[in-house]
C-alpha cells in the first residue's frame, strides 16, 4: 500500500520535472533540402541535357525520380569514366541520400539528365523540378539554366 502510494508520488514528480517536452522536430527538419540547381542551357540541335543540384534528406532516402514540366523525361544518371570515356548510365534504384549529408549532384558525377525537352533552354531561363524520395515528401525547386559552377572535369559530358 504504501509502497503503492511512493510509486505514484515519484511518477508524478517525474511529470513535474519535465514541462514540455522539447520540441518535436517539425516538418521543416523532415524536408530534404535542395540548394545551388542549375541546369545546363541545352546544346544545338540536341534535346537533352545535365541539371545538378546538392540535396540534404534529414533520414537515410533516397532520390527515386524526377520530373520536370519542361522535358518529357527525366532520369538520375552517373557519370563514370570507363576507357578514357566519360559515358554515363541511369541508376534505376536511384541516388541514395544518407541522413544528414549533402549529396552533390554535379558534372562528372551523379545527375538529373532531362530527355525530351520540348523548347530550348538557355541561359536565363528557368526550369522547375519536382524531386521525389522513397520516404521524404516530394520537393519542387525552380533552377536557372547556366553553367555550374563547379570543376570543370565532366563538362565535356553534357
Ligand atoms: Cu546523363
């Protein structure tokens, strides 16, 4: 009985002595960010090219598709040099995104290679992109067409 009694009484201390649980993380913590896209302007006569972008999922994700209003195709690729050859294939299971690392997508590496894009891009335009992840909600991002700012090692790929 009185054992009882102690053991409601250190409870309710207990409860006591913690007012408000800290803040769970929000929504704002389970979005994946996405920063510095750019998509490159695409070449004469071609309708394809490279969109880079460094992505942060808050979880271990992985980035499954894109699409884009602008091309009627999108797909991750990786760039790889085999024989002196840059060439590049579609990574079908997507890029994987571990928790909390900022994931490049750059030339010379992984990207978002658009296919069938319907107008030109050029420099100064816009192309929005939806990112979409196993877990995380998907991300809408508008990049600006132009050059990455990045090495210069891959430029020849796209
Ligand atoms: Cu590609």
């Amino acid at each position: 009985m009185s054992r009882a009694l102690y053991l409601v009484l250190a409870a309710l201390a207990l409860a006591a002595c913690t007012p408000g649980q800290p803040a769970q993380q929000g929504d704002a913590a389970a979005t994946v960010q996405a920063s510095g896209a750019v998509c490159r302007p695409t070449p004469t006569g071609r309708q394809m090219t490279g969109c880079y972008v460094t992505v942060t999922a808050p979880a271990d994700d992985r980035l499954i598709s894109v699409s884009s209003p602008v091309a009627g195709r999108a797909e991750i690729h990786e760039s790889r040099i085999e024989n002196n050859m840059m060439i590049m294939y579609e990574l079908r299971d997507g890029l994987a995104l571990p928790a909390g690392q900022a994931v490049e997508l750059k030339p010379g590496g992984s990207h978002i290679m658009l296919l069938a894009v319907t107008e030109p891009l050029k420099a100064g335009d816009s192309v929005p992109l939806t990112l979409t992840f196993a877990t995380a909600a998907p991300v809408e991002i508008t990049a600006p067409v132009g050059q990455p700012a990045l090495t210069k090692a891959g430029d020849a790929a796209h």
